[in-house]
C-alpha cells in the first residue's frame, strides 16, 4: 500500500453505496477535534511543536488496537504537491483547510479510507470517520474508538466543565460534528427546499456545502450537521442528526413519488435528456456536470435509467473535479482541457458501467 | 428564476429593501451580488464562522462596554501562549488550552449564544478525565439507587448501594 494508491484510485469505501439509504443519505460522517493538553493550539504552535505533535501521533500508529482498525499509512502535507493534496481534498479525506494551510500538516489514512485523522489542522487532531448511506451511530462509535486510542497515548485538554477543549468555541465540549451528505433532487424540484432548510435550522442542525463550512452546494448535495457541541451528549448529537436525516429522507421519498405521479413524462423527459448530455457531450463544465449527474443519480432510482451502479455516480461526482481530472491527465490542465477530459471521462466511465 | 441583473443565471439571492416605506424586492445571482455590492461588507466569500464569532464577541451591550474599558486599561491575558482577549476577540480563536480558564469570565455568556449552554455533559477522557468519570458513574448508580427505592426493588437498591460505596472509595484514594 502506498500513499500514491490515495490519491490515483478514486473509490474509497465509503462511495460503494451500500449502506442504509444510501440513494438518498449518500455518506455520513463524524468528526472529533481534539489537542494534546501540553501544547499551544496550532494557530501558536512553533514548527518544532508541531513536529513533536506530528511525532506523538507516529508513535500512536504502532498502538495494536489501531492496527486492527487499519493498517494505517501516515502522509505528511509537505510531502505531497498542490495537485496531490487538492485530490484527498475532493475525496474527503482532509479539509479545505488543510489543503491551503499545511503547516505542520499530515494526515493518518486507513487503508479503506473509512478513517481519516488530519493532524495540525485548527486543532491538533481531528479523528474522521467516513461510511456509505446513513449510518452516523457506527461512524461515531468507530470514531470513538479511535478516540480511545490516541487517548491511552496522549494526554487530552480537557475540563471538567467545558468538555474537551478546542481551538475554536465552536467546537468546545464534545469536539463531535456529525454530518450526512444527502442528495434532494426531490425536494428541489418541487420548490420545497427551502421551506426544509429553515426547518432544519431551528432545530440547531446547520447545511454545509459538500466541503464543508463556506462550500456551495452543488448537483442537489446538501450535508447537514450538528452545530452545537457543548451541553448535548455525543448520544443525543447523534441521535438528534440521525432522526431530523431520516425524516428528510422520507420527505425526499414523498417528492420523487409525487413527481412520478404527476409529472412523469417532463421528469423523464429530463432526466433521460440529462443522461443523453453524460454520454455524448464533448465539452462540459463542472456545473453542468453536477447538475446532470445530479440527473442521472435520479433516474437510476426511479428505475428510469438502469444498469448503472450507484458506486459509479459516487466515483464520478468525485471524479469529475479539478484535482482529479488533472491527477488523472498526469498533468496540469487549463479550464477549457479540463472540460473536454470531463467530458471524455464521463461518457468512458458510463460506457464501461454499461458493457 | 432568473436574475435579474444579468438575465443568465439563475436567482440565488432574494433581498427585500424597505427605503422610506418604499419597498422593493431584488432576484439576483451571485455573481452578479457580488459585482453589484449587495452582499455583506467585505463579500461573501471570505465571510467565514470566525467574523460572526468576532462580531458576537464585540457585540455592544453594557456589559461588553465595561469590558472594553477594562480591557484598554489592562487586558486579560492567558500567561500560558500570550494571547490577550482583544486578540481571541478579534481572531475568535483560542491560542492554547489554558486560554478557556484565563478568559473564564468572559466566556459563558460567549457559549450560550453560539451553543445555547455552557456545560459540558458528554465523553470524558479516561485519563485526564481523573475523578470525573466516577463521579459521573456514581451519579448515574445513585439516581438508579432512588428509583429502585421508589419501586421497592431492595434487593437490586443493596447492590447499588455496595457499588456506591466502592466508588467513594476509589474517588476517596485518587
């Protein structure tokens, strides 16, 4: 296993679209933040903190438990190139943060690439735990194991009274945000998302772009989080998402049925024109892709399009970016080449799914 | 929806603007926001979590006023990293761990408007955790405790008494 397997493959576990709804709920995932108690926040660490940080973590990879969960490969940032980075960036495994701000930067990845732990990110440690569908209740206890883990080794901040200490107050107590990444074409179509959005925000829960905070939301993706930390149990953050992501599910469900019911033949109509661009174009931005791929996802549950996996739709939704494309090329790609390998890429990938 | 401004793209954007009882309501995308200056000051784009934090924690109230005064005069600061208050203000990010007890006046107010409380209830840490994962268990077994005395379960209530102790115990020697 070598790291360069991370960033050529673009099928990580999490995009094989088994998990529990997975036609909807595409991922979930939960992330703790955590410091190790004797140093600064790495906003204020020095660089030879951070190295000591990045070393602690090392010594964690020998830990038996760990490698159970794994095996483990461990990548410094500064090792990587821009391209290399902006490509574990679009397959979820280290933020956009990270990505532009390596300082001191790396990242511990699980084979699967189910866990991804980014250290020197805002804070010293965030232990990510991605899965397929909705599953947010095995994420967090895998997470927390992981948890368990570092915390034999390392000497967590924490306070009895504000939880675990972090370097933004947004994340004080249980360090957790839970998400779910869910596809709405349903509910975008019948102008209902918006009325769901607001809803969702009273209820303390928050709507990310895919990349998270200040990301758009683009192909009918919306990842729905946890936005309080401090004074809810991990149990009832969980709980909370998983319950609110079930009930957005059922009203995605009650959308496409109504759609079927009443605007079949335009939405087919749709739907198939949109599959009929995928496999043709010669030329497509990354906007029209998400749109129309955001189609195809579509009709591949209402059975209007077959024999298209939905691993493939995951693949190529990540496929289909920046980074990738041009990881994918071997070179550095200008906007408008980067539209034609897209285009080239999509109808290739569609092609093989068929055959 | 269209925009209205370019006639291309699709409306992302719907303001309402009252101007001397006068009321108008504008559909445009986001480029065109941009161009146009309808978003925030400084645009959108580098409008993150930090700048709303920043604002919260500048808010003017009479409280934080005494604060600012107290603060020109002699500024808390967390003698751990050096991070005074003004600069957590200002960059709405802690500098070290050490920086939650230094800033400790300030911050429950801070915590209940972004998390609507200001104790912590979840995990707690084996390690660094200490006593506190007893106490938290012993609470649990005394509130079981009552509610088997309640139901007349004595039997069960004299195993969780036996449980109690032990732990007092261990908290006792730790």
């Amino acid at each position: 296993m070598s790291f360069q397997n991370f960033i050529t493959n673009a099928v990580s576990e999490w995009m094989n679209g088994n998990g529990e709804d997975a036609d909807i709920a595409i991922s979930s995932r939960v992330r703790l933040a955590r410091n190790i108690q004797e140093y600064p926040f790495p906003i204020l660490a020095t660089d030879s903190q951070l190295e000591q940080i990045t070393a602690a973590v090392r010594q964690v990879m020998e830990d038996e438990d760990l490698k159970r969960q794994g095996p483990f490969e461990f990548i410094r940032m500064d090792e990587l190139t821009s391209l290399q980075k902006r490509v574990l960036m679009e397959k979820h495994l280290i933020s956009p943060s990270l990505m532009a701000d390596s300082r001191g930067g790396a990242v511990l990845l699980s084979e699967n690439e189910a866990f991804s732990i980014m250290v020197n990110e805002e804070d010293h440690l965030r232990i990510q735990c991605l899965f397929s569908g909705l599953q947010l209740q095995k994420a967090w206890e895998a997470a927390n194991q992981v948890d368990d883990i570092f915390e034999k080794h390392v000497n967590f901040a924490f306070d009895e009274r504000r939880g675990y200490l972090t370097s933004c107050p947004t994340n004080v107590g249980t360090g957790i945000r839970a998400s779910v990444m869910m596809h709405l074409p349903g509910l975008v179509l019948t102008n209902q998302i918006n009325r769901i959005l607001s809803a969702i925000a009273q209820v303390g829960l928050v709507v990310r772009g895919v990349y998270g905070e200040g990301s758009e939301a683009s192909g009918n993706l919306f990842q729905i989080s946890n936005q309080i930390t401090l004074g809810q149990s991990e149990e009832e953050i969980i709980e909370n998402l998983t319950s609110v992501a079930r009930q957005i599910i059922e009203q995605e469900r009650a959308a496409r049925k109504h759609l079927m019911q009443n605007r079949r033949l335009p939405l087919e109509d749709r739907l198939c024109r949109s599959y009929g661009v995928l496999t043709n174009a010669r030329i497509i931005e990354s906007d029209e892709a998400s749109e129309k791929l955001s189609d195809v996802r579509l009709g591949i549950d209402l059975g209007i399009i077959r024999n298209i996996p939905l691993s493939v739709m995951n693949e190529l939704t990540i496929m289909v970016q920046p980074g990738f494309l041009q990881q994918y090329a071997g070179q550095q790609l200008d906007s408008d080449s980067r539209d034609e390998r897209r285009a080239r890429l999509i109808r290739e990938r569609l092609q093989a799914a068929m055959e | 929806m269209i925009c209205q401004e370019c006639h291309q793209r699709p409306a992302t954007l719907h303001f309402t603007k009252i101007i001397n009882g006068e009321k108008t309501q504008l559909h445009i995308c986001e480029v065109c926001a941009q161009e146009k200056g309808h978003m925030f000051p400084g645009g959108m784009s580098d409008f993150s979590i930090h700048h709303l934090l920043s604002g919260l924690l500048n808010q003017s109230g009479s409280n934080t006023v005494s604060f600012q005064q107290a603060d020109q005069e002699k500024p808390l600061r967390c003698d751990t990293c050096g991070m005074t208050y003004p600069q957590f203000s200002k960059s709405g990010r802690f500098g070290c761990s050490d920086c939650y007890e230094a800033f400790a006046e300030r911050l429950d107010p801070l915590f209940r408007r972004v998390h609507g409380n200001t104790r912590h209830s979840g995990k707690v840490p084996e390690r660094s955790g200490g006593t506190i994962k007893l106490k938290k268990e012993m609470d649990q077994l005394k509130y079981e405790l009552r509610m088997c005395i309640e139901q007349e379960e004595f039997e069960r209530a004299a195993q969780l008494r036996d449980r109690i102790r032990e732990l007092e115990q261990q908290i006792a020697h730790l």
